[in-house]
C-alpha cells in the first residue's frame, strides 16, 4: 500500500476534491487530523521533511545525526 500526504493550494477546492475522491475505489481517505495525537505527530513529521528539503536545496543548515545522537 502507498501512502501520500497532500496539500491543496487552494482550499475551497476541498469539496471538490473530496468527492473526486471518494469516486475512486481503489482510494482510501484516512483523515490523520481528527486524532490529536495523530495529528501532532504528522504535523511534526511533515515540519521535519520540509526541513530536510531546505537542507538539500541549501537553504537551512541542520545538525548532523552524530551529533543529535550524542544529546541523547
């Protein structure tokens, strides 16, 4: 199973979206946000790949693993 965590650029195109969706059986929608821990978690996670995308297009700087592993 592939999983794929989506941002819609325009947000009143939500509705349309969700019925384009739910058209499709081989698609299941599975709305992380409504568990509060769930949801902290994948906004941490989706905080964290953006960090790393910087990180390779040179715009941040982030701490080497050694380093962050040594703080533990």
């Amino acid at each position: 199973m592939e999983q794929y965590i989506l941002q819609l650029k325009d947000g009143r195109k939500k509705k349309f979206f969700d019925e384009l969706l739910s058209q499709l059986d081989f698609v299941e929608v599975v709305n992380i946000m409504k568990d509060g821990k769930k949801a902290t978690v994948a906004l941490e996670l989706m905080e964290a790949l953006g960090d790393a995308k910087a990180h390779l297009h040179g715009t941040k700087k982030l701490r080497p693993a050694k380093r962050l592993l040594d703080e533990l």
